[in-house]
C-alpha cells in the first residue's frame, strides 16, 4: 500500500503525481510535520489517503521550507538520527534527502495536492 499524491492545479508533469509506498511516506509526512508545523496543520491527514492535502499557497511556503531543510543540511542530519533510531532493520521505514528532494519538486508545480 502506498499514498498516490495528485496535484490539484499541475503546472507541469512534476507537479501530476507523487508517490510513496506506506514504508517511505510515513517518515516523510513525520518530517514535514516537525520542520513546519504551522503549515502542515492545514493538512488533518498526513497519514491517511482520504484526499486530505494542501492548496497551492501553503504547498508552495512548504517547498520553501523543506529546501530550506535540506540546504542547511538539516534534512540529512534528520535522517541520520531517524535511520539510527530503527530497531529492527527488516521492519524499518525508510528516509532520505532525495526523497524529501523530490517532494519538494513535486510541491513546487503541483498547485496544491491530495493525498489518495
């Protein structure tokens, strides 16, 4: 199982569609969560595929923020710690820099997005 994450006004085909499985996704909504509270408070469902999301102003300030993150190589301390803390490898969830990364392109063209 995965959350299938579609754009709601594409500017571009970075901006259709996002993708994670179940295993990277939640690591990813934790993170934004925790780096930008403020605007992941407008998105109730992180980690359900109820067609929750964000619109166009609050995707874009979250793309800003994330970039951010990972141009102050905060993101890849986040990752060391979070990848440090799994105790059991076989049923770890999995996070990285490109990951985040390739979120934050899909943010910035996506035109505010669902979670489904």
């Amino acid at each position: 199982m995965g959350m299938d994450v579609y754009g709601r006004s594409p500017k571009s085909p970075e901006g259709e569609y996002f993708r994670n499985n179940l295993w990277w996704w939640r690591p990813l909504a934790q993170y934004i969560c925790e780096v930008a509270p403020e605007i992941a408070k407008n998105c109730e469902y992180w980690q359900s595929n109820q067609g929750d999301g964000l619109n166009d102003e609050d995707s874009l300030a979250l793309a800003c923020v994330l970039q951010k993150q990972i141009d102050s190589g905060q993101t890849a301390a986040w990752v060391e710690h979070h990848d440090s803390a799994q105790e059991d490898p076989e049923w770890s969830y999995f996070a990285s820099v490109d990951n985040v990364q390739n979120f934050v392109v899909f943010l910035r063209e996506c035109g505010g997005f669902a979670i489904c």
